[in-house]
C-alpha cells in the first residue's frame, strides 16, 4: 500500500495504460499510473506495487501477475 504522504501525487498521476481483469464473476480495472522514474500498478482488491522504474516494467508486471484475469475478462467478452 502507499504511503499515506504519497496519496495526493498518486490521485494526480496519469493514467498510462488500464487492462480488464476478471476475478470470480466481476470485472475489475488494472491501472498503470505515474510519471517517468515512478511508476504504479493498481488493480481493485489487491496491493498497489510499486514504484517501477520504468513504464515497461510496469507493464511488464501486471501482465505477468494479472495475465490469467486479463485472459478471463478477454475471454467473457468474446462469447
């Protein structure tokens, strides 16, 4: 979790990148957000990670641990 101080620059941080992930039946959003050197991942019911270094690690993260939910939401919509 981040650090209380950190609040206010995380709401402000863009949004770089989002994913649908799908856990149990409902659909929830994974954010990458930050600014160059400090980068964030947050996706619903689960720990914020980070800072990454970089937009490619970010990224790189969430779709290694997120990759079976963001395959299940992809999956629910094709049908």
């Amino acid at each position: 979790m981040l650090a209380p101080c950190s609040d206010a620059w995380w709401s402000d941080s863009p949004e770089e990148r989002s994913y649908t992930g799908l856990g149990g039946k409902d659909e929830y959003s994974i954010l990458i957000m930050g600014i160059p050197g400090a980068y964030f991942v947050a996706a619903a019911e689960f720990n914020d990670e980070g800072p990454f270094a970089s937009l490619d690690d970010a990224i790189a993260w969430a779709e290694c641990n997120y990759s079976e939910h963001i395959a299940r939401a992809a999956a629910e919509r094709e049908e």
